[in-house]
C-alpha cells in the first residue's frame, strides 16, 4: 500500500476462529516510522467465528520516505498471532 505521508491508513481487520475457538483477543499493533501513532479499535474484539475490528496508523508529516512494516498482534491467553502489513510512504 502506499501512503503520503501526513496521512491515516485505515485498516479492517478479520479475525477468524480455528479450532473452534470462542473467547476474547486483544489486539493492538506496533512498527512503522518513528512519531507514528497506532490504534485498534475496539482494544479487545469477542471472537467465535468471524470478527472484526478497525485499525489505523498514522504517518507524521516529517516520515522519511520509504517502506515500513505495521505488526498487528492479537493476544488470548497464551495465545499469540500476528499479521504485517508494509507501507511504501511518499512525500
């Protein structure tokens, strides 16, 4: 995806049962440039079945063009999985 920098990169994340899990995860997300802010909304999504919940990542007006990666973690338990999402930001 690519980005100007300045700007808010959205984010619908699916989150998906395996093993007929049925409980709830909490998720946030980390990485991109240095000043970036991230935020999951809702912070913990029930999941059984099919969730969703939004994300986003804002990129500061002083990001360094380039490619950056956003780690998106959701966490039940001693349960952990994660997802990336890479970022190409222009001026």
């Amino acid at each position: 995806e690519t980005i100007r920098r300045g700007y808010l990169a959205g984010f619908i994340l699916q989150l998906q049962s395996v093993n007929n899990f049925n409980g709830n995860v909490a998720l946030s997300c980390s990485g991109g440039p240095a000043g970036s802010k991230c935020a999951d909304f809702p912070m913990t999504v029930k999941v059984h079945g099919t969730a969703y919940a939004v994300s986003g990542i804002l990129f500061p007006e002083n990001t360094t063009p380039g490619t950056y990666v956003v780690t998106f973690t959701g966490v039940s338990g001693s349960l952990t999985n994660t997802a990336t999402a890479k970022f190409t930001v222009t001026n």
